[in-house]
C-alpha cells in the first residue's frame, strides 16, 4: 500500500513539475513580451502617433516625405511606417520621386493617380 501511494506521489509530482515547466517557459515569457510591448507603445508609440497626427493634419502641408517624418518622430524608417499605417495614412510618391506619406482622410485612396501607380 505504501509503495502505491508513493508512485502516485511521484507521478503527481511530475505532472506538477511538467505544467509547471510549461508555464513557465511559455507562458510566463508570453505575458513578460506583452506587458513590455504595451508599456512601450504608452511610453514612445502612442506620443509619436500624436506627433505624426499632428504633422500630417497640417492644413497647409499635408503631404510629407518619410525623411522628414522620421527625423520628427525620432524613429527609422520601418517603425515610422508602422506607426503611419496605424493612424491611418498613407504612402504617395512625391514629385521629386521620393516616397511621401499623406492621412487616408486627406487623400483618400480613390483619389489615387497614375503617377501614384507608376510602372511596377
């Protein structure tokens, strides 16, 4: 009797010692990356969001070359595009063939143009 209620100890100890490896490695990890993710997108993302807002609702220069917007923002060019794509602009070619970004309500994109569409 004492050797059957030792081996369901040990197996009971080690499904514990599974899940509880599982958790940790997996799901622990997890939870860490989202929590950091979200303190950086209110601590840097959502400020420079703003900022982009602000900058491409300008009345008066509503279009912007992706330099410009990266040197205002303080980011590189792939998480300044990212961040232009989650307030909702959009990517236009400008007249000297850079690349240039417009909000979406400005320059809807049923308005775009064959030079938009170019060659490719």
């Amino acid at each position: 009797m004492e050797l059957m209620i030792a081996i369901a100890g040990g197996f009971a100890g080690g499904v514990l010692g599974v899940i509880g490896t599982i958790f940790s490695s997996y799901y622990g990890p997890r939870k860490m990356e989202e929590w950091r993710e979200k303190r950086k997108a209110e601590k840097w993302d959502n400020p420079r969001k703003e900022l982009l807002l602000k900058i491409l609702s300008d009345p008066e220069r509503q279009l912007r070359s992706i330099e410009t917007l990266c040197r205002i923002s303080g980011t590189n060019g792939e998480e300044c595009r990212r961040l232009l794509i989650e307030i909702e602009a959009r990517g236009i070619r400008l007249k000297d063939n850079r690349e240039g970004w417009v909000l979406i309500k400005n320059k809807p994109l049923s308005e775009i143009t064959e030079d938009e569409i170019g060659n490719d």
